[in-house]
C-alpha cells in the first residue's frame, strides 16, 4: 500500500475515508504460518462450529466475534455467496471475466485509477481498492483470483455498505473450513481467523497494541512453534482462566445492529426533537396568553371597581340632589305659608275661597 498512498490525491483519500475500509489504508503486514494453521484447523468441530483446546475447552466460532475483529458488519443485508450475475464494473475493467481479476491486475488497476484525478473514475478507484482488500484479505483464495459473487454488489456503492461483509466473510471461511481434505487450499479469511485466535486466547499471540480498530490490526507475530508436537502441547496447557470473551468497544456496536433501524431511531430521535421544539415553542406561547388573560382579568376588575364607584357615586350625587330639591320645596311652602299669614288681603281673599 505504500505506492498507493504515495500518489494518492485530495479527492481520493477523502472518498476512501467514507467508507469503512479507510483504516485498511494503513494495513501493517499480516503472515501466518501455513503449518500453524494447518494444525488449528484440525481442532475444529463443524457440527458446533468450534475449536477445541486445552483439557475439554471448547471456544464457539461465532460470525458476530469474527466481524468484530475484522470490523465488518455482522448484522445487515445478507449476501448470496453463490450469486451469479453480470457485473458493469467487471466488464469495464477486466473484459467481464472473472479469471482476469487476479490479484496482480487489481493492484495494477487501482494504480491506473489512482493517478487520474477525475470525479468520473472515482468511483471506480472506491471500487477497486475494496476488491483489492477482499482478493488479499476478506476473501482471498489460492489461485488469487476473486470470487465473482464480489462483482455485483460493486456496482451499486450506495447500499454496497448496507451488506454484512463480516456475517459474509465468516460463512466464507466456514464454509471452506468444513471442506477441509477434498481442496488442497483453504480459501477465506484465515488471517482473521488467527486473530481471533489470538485475540480469544491473548497468550498464542503477540500484540502490537491495546486499541487499534480494527482487531485484526492488533496482533504481529504468534507464539505458536512450527513444530506440531510442541503446538500441541501447547494447546493443552491452556485453561480457562486464558480463555477471553469478545465485547464490541463504543465504535463496534454499530457492526452488530441493524443500520436500518439505527437510521429509523436517529429519525425518530430527530423527530422527538423536533417534536420537543414545538412543545417548547407551544409551552412559551401559553406563558404569554396565561399572562395576557391574567392582564385582561385584572383590567376587567379595575374596569368593574370603577363602574361601582362612579355608580355609588352617582346614587350619592341623587340623594345629595334629592334632599336639596325637598329642602328648597320646604323652604318655599314655608315662605308661602309665612306671607299668606301675615298679609290681611291675603286671609281675606282665602276666607272667600273657603267659604
């Protein structure tokens, strides 16, 4: 990979970086001894999918571990192994055979690709360096050649991440495994495998640091001997206390849900939050018409109060009014009265009246 990022552009490296293979970038070197393996493998038991060591200990083989370690999803759209369709990119790049996608064309065509800096090839750059990272790694095989179920599912990147490549690469491997004695080669990922090993039982293997994502990428060296009789003694010293489960750190979870519904819960979760906003933006709506109303209440009992005083004043003004009309009658029947009594020609004429 050193050509590779040495010539790499700006465009380039930044659409590598969106996509979950940018870490494979920096791949350090992977070997495993054939002999090595060749031993592991005879410990397996298909029928439980797991290996046997030490005095009765079994480890379960499962998918969702070996993606961990491999930091594929384990949980996605299934893929078809057995897939047999026409492939656009395949026919673009190596004549629409399979048998031309060997491991030495690929890297010669990622090179090609990585020097043209055009947004049209891009894609097709994106393309390339993944099939390169599944001929070497995730599903390489003996004669180097892809396995052309890959092809298909390139020509679509917009939901070729929706997959799970981890469930995939395992029951690649898995399969191949229980084969073993009718090929001569075991195709898969058998690098991952040892690191799950590895990483499964730490004291077979030699570290090359703590957290490094993804695991595969923690272990160097192993310190398993080439001799079988010493492997095997070796194997048998292993207790339970040395025997380590797999438990996904903060940025593995993803590889283990469905992407789907962490896409539906991030929407309801937006949708909540939105739902949130509007509630607040209702709640202070209501704080300003409770206010209001609590303005409007107090006018109308101000307005009320004064309506009663000007009425209480009003009656008083009536019975001040009142009293001073009953004053000034009496004044004036006591006026009348008093010059009637006291005006001779007055009494003289009543008597007529009266008579």
């Amino acid at each position: 990979m050193g050509e590779l990022k040495s010539i790499l552009g700006e465009q380039h490296m930044s659409r590598i970086n969106d996509t979950p293979f940018a870490k494979w970038n920096d791949l350090s070197v992977l070997a495993i001894s054939c002999g090595r393996i060749d031993y592991f493998l005879n410990i397996f038991q298909g029928d439980s999918c797991s290996f046997f060591v030490g005095e009765n200990i079994t480890i379960p083989f499962k998918s969702a571990d070996f993606s961990i370690v491999l930091g594929l999803h384990h949980v996605g759209q299934p893929v078809d192994l057995d897939l047999k369709l026409e492939s656009k990119f395949l026919t673009r790049h190596f004549d629409g055979k399979v048998t031309n996608a060997n491991r030495i064309a690929i890297y010669e065509k990622l090179i090609f690709l990585a020097r043209i800096d055009d947004e049209c090839v891009i894609d097709d750059f994106v393309r390339t360096f993944i099939l390169f990272i599944f001929n070497c790694i995730i599903f390489p095989t003996g004669n180097y050649i892809t396995h052309g179920f890959i092809f298909p599912y390139l020509d679509d990147l917009t939901i070729f991440f929706k997959y799970a490549w981890g469930d995939a690469a395992f029951r690649f491997l898995y399969r191949e495994i229980c084969q073993i004695g009718k090929k001569l080669y075991v195709d898969g990922c058998t690098v991952g495998l040892m690191a799950w090993l590895y990483k499964t039982v730490p004291v077979l293997g030699v570290r090359r640091g703590l957290n490094v994502y993804p695991r595969l990428f923690c272990w160097g060296k192993n310190k398993i001997p080439l001799n079988a009789v010493d492997t095997e003694t070796l194997l048998k010293r292993i207790d339970s206390t040395q025997v380590l489960s797999i438990h996904p750190f903060c940025e593995e979870e993803k590889l283990l849900v469905d992407m789907n519904l962490v896409l539906k819960k991030e929407t309801n979760r937006s949708e909540v939050k939105r739902f949130e906003k509007l509630v607040m933006l209702q709640m202070n709506d209501i704080k300003m018409l409770r206010k209001r109303c609590s303005e409007l209440k107090g006018e109308k009992i101000r307005r009320r109060m004064k309506g009663k005083r000007f009425v209480v004043d009003k009656r008083d003004n009536v019975v001040k009014s009142e009293e001073k009309v009953d004053k000034t009658e009496e004044k004036m029947t006591f006026e009348v009265a008093h010059d009637a009594c006291g005006d001779p020609d007055t009494n003289s004429f009543l008597n007529l009246l009266w008579d």
